[in-house]
C-alpha cells in the first residue's frame, strides 16, 4: 500500500511537470491519465479548455477547474482513443453554441417569438382579458 501510495499520489503522478508521465513504473499513471480524459469527457464542463489560448506550449490542454489536474494531448500516456473524442466533443460544442444562437434570433419582432396577427391583436388591447398571456 505504501509504495502504491507514493507512486499514485503528488503531482508528479499525475504528469503535473514536464507534461510526461509520473515517475513509477508507468502503468498506474497510464491507467490515471485514461481516467481523467475519460472525465474530461463525462464533465467538460469541470475542465479548462486552455487549446485555443494557451501562450506557452508546455501550459496544459486542459485543466480541472477544482482539482487542477492538467491533462496534455501531446503528452505519451495520452490514450489513442483521445483524439477522435476530442473532435467529436469539439464539434458538439459548435452544434450547442449554434442552436443558442438560433434560439435567440428567433424572435422575430422582439415579441417573445409571436405571430404579426397576435402582435397587433395585443397591441390593439384585443382579446378575451381573462387571457394569460405566455
């Protein structure tokens, strides 16, 4: 347990320099860099995406917002399967980021998405005042 414990944990485990992998055999902090991709893709969101800022290419990809575990793409203990999901998850935030945008330009008029005859009818002060108007 003792010598599990010193491997496993620090940071240098968890290739927190240098951007490789810990010191410790390799196959416990192989299997630990799997697992934090692998919640880099359950939970993005818990994840800094440094890709598109990063001003030093030692800086890390991404990183754990409460953790700080870093994750690197270019790293050798990054698994293979990485780079499929890492464009399968970039292109799911483009479709969302689209879609928001759509959802906001709808609204034609500004009148909370209605139809030019209910726009003028509310205008007008028509309809039946027992009405709520959604």
């Amino acid at each position: 347990y003792d010598s599990f414990q010193s491997q496993g944990q620090g940071r240098a485990a968890y290739g927190g320099r240098g951007g490789g992998s810990g010191g410790g055999g390799g196959s416990v902090a192989t299997k630990d860099v799997e697992g934090r991709w692998a919640a880099l893709f359950c939970n993005p969101n818990d994840f800094w995406d440094n890709r598109s800022t990063k001003r030093n290419p030692k800086a890390p990809d991404f990183k754990h917002k409460e953790t700080g575990d870093a994750l690197w793409i270019t790293s050798r203990d990054t698994p293979a399967w990485v780079e499929s999901s890492l464009k399968e998850l970039d292109m799911n935030k483009q479709v969302d980021f689209k879609s928001l945008l759509g959802s906001q330009q709808q609204q034609p008029g500004g009148a909370g998405g209605m139809d030019p005859p209910q726009q003028q009818q509310q205008q007008q002060g028509g309809g039946n005042p027992e009405e709520i108007p959604f």
